[in-house]
C-alpha cells in the first residue's frame, strides 16, 4: 500500500482571522479522534491539493506535525471548499488506532471490456452500486475494489457483490447476494434503471440522518472558523 505523507504545523489562529492564512496560502485543518482532544493545524494548501488528487477516505495518511519523528495514522473525513472556485477551506482529519478495526464504505472500479457489447447488439452495461461496505484494520482499508467485467458474454449475465475479491483482512458488510452489475438491452433501460433508483432513494433515506447530523457539526464547525 502506498504511504502518503503530510507535514503539518500546529495552529494558534481560530475565528475569523484564518481567513487570513488562507490568504497566505495555507488552509485551516483539525485532528480529532475517538478518546483524544481535537488539535488545531495548518496544512499548507499546494500541498493538501497534492494529496487530494492521490487519496481517498480509505487511504492512510501520515502527518507530521511540526516535523514530529511520530507521525499521526489519519484518515481524511470531510473537506470544505469554496462553492465558487472549489478550493479547499478546512479539512478534518480522523487519527485512527491501527489496532482497532474501521466500518467504512470502499469505491469500485470497474476494469475490462465486455464481450457481449460487441457480440449482442442494443446490449449495455449497468453498474447498480458503486461501493461496498466494509470492515478492516487501517492498514488492510483499499483504496477501492475493481470489478472485471470482461467475462460478461451474454444478455443477463451478472456480478453480485459476493464475485466481487476484497482481499485479506476485510469483512464485507454489504448484502453478498447484491446485483452489483447487469448486462441488458438498451431498450430495456427503463425497466432496470427504476428498480436502481427506488434502490438508491431508499440509501437516500437511510442517510439523511446521518447526512443531517454531519451537517450540524460542519456548520458548527464553520461557525467556530468564522
């Protein structure tokens, strides 16, 4: 697994003057964690710009605050951005125990080329999910999982979630038994696309709550930067 690094510094600066460091070219940060105290930090903002390009939620980061010969195993949980330009406002950093294990959801990535697009005419592909949820130590979280759909052959033929390889370490939260690609005609897109959304709404439903919970501590959380 590729290592990813982040030198970092402390911050002293809170309120409404770190829109001041963001002018500097550096954006406000935390580390917070379960059973430790929130720390504040500055990141330097070419370099957080960097990593981003690199990482996803599952991938481990080591930050070095103020060059500290420990660094500090972290996830990265939510970024801000401006809503006009995109860059990064704050990022909150999660410090992970490397002995206890990590529930989170994992991307696909699906790879190959499917006969059937040329053998069958009118003949499409479905991606039905787009992540699996997942357990694992820190150090066994992927980056994401690939789904090879180069032996779908024929009209029907399916992936379901349990085909899919996770690799050791992880143990699979998601329903095995999930559709997670199909092959169909084109024409009877509207047939399956429907079941795909009602699917989705109710994902939809079930994390609203948690969506709404997120949304209070980042308002809180940008209520405090201000």
């Amino acid at each position: 697994m590729k290592r990813h690094e982040l030198e970092v510094s402390k911050r002293e600066i809170t309120g409404k003057k770190v829109r001041f460091l963001r002018r500097q070219g550096i954006v406000p940060a935390h580390i917070y964690g379960h059973g430790i105290e929130s720390t504040s930090i500055n990141v330097d903002t070419r370099s957080l710009k960097h990593l981003l390009a690199h990482v996803g939620q599952t991938d481990l980061i080591s930050l070095k605050v103020d060059n500290s010969k420990d660094p500090v195993r972290v996830l990265m949980r939510e970024i801000q951005r401006n809503p006009l330009n995109d860059e990064p406002l704050h990022v909150d950093f999660y410090q992970v125990s490397m002995t206890e294990k990590i529930k989170t959801e994992v991307p696909l990535v699906f790879i190959g080329e499917a006969p059937v697009l040329k053998k069958v005419k009118n003949s499409s592909i479905f991606h039905l999910i787009d992540s699996l949820y997942i357990e694992a130590l820190p150090d066994d979280l992927p980056h994401s999982f690939e789904v090879d759909v180069s032996h779908l052959e024929e009209l029907d033929h399916t992936i379901h979630v349990k085909d899919i390889p996770l690799g050791p370490g992880i143990t699979l939260l998601s329903d095995p038994e999930q559709m997670a690609v199909k092959v169909a005609e084109a024409r009877k897109e509207e047939e399956v696309v429907p079941a795909v959304v009602e699917a989705e709404l109710k994902e939809e439903g079930a994390e609203e709550v948690g969506e709404a919970e997120a949304g209070a501590e980042a308002e809180a959380g940008a209520e405090e930067e201000k």
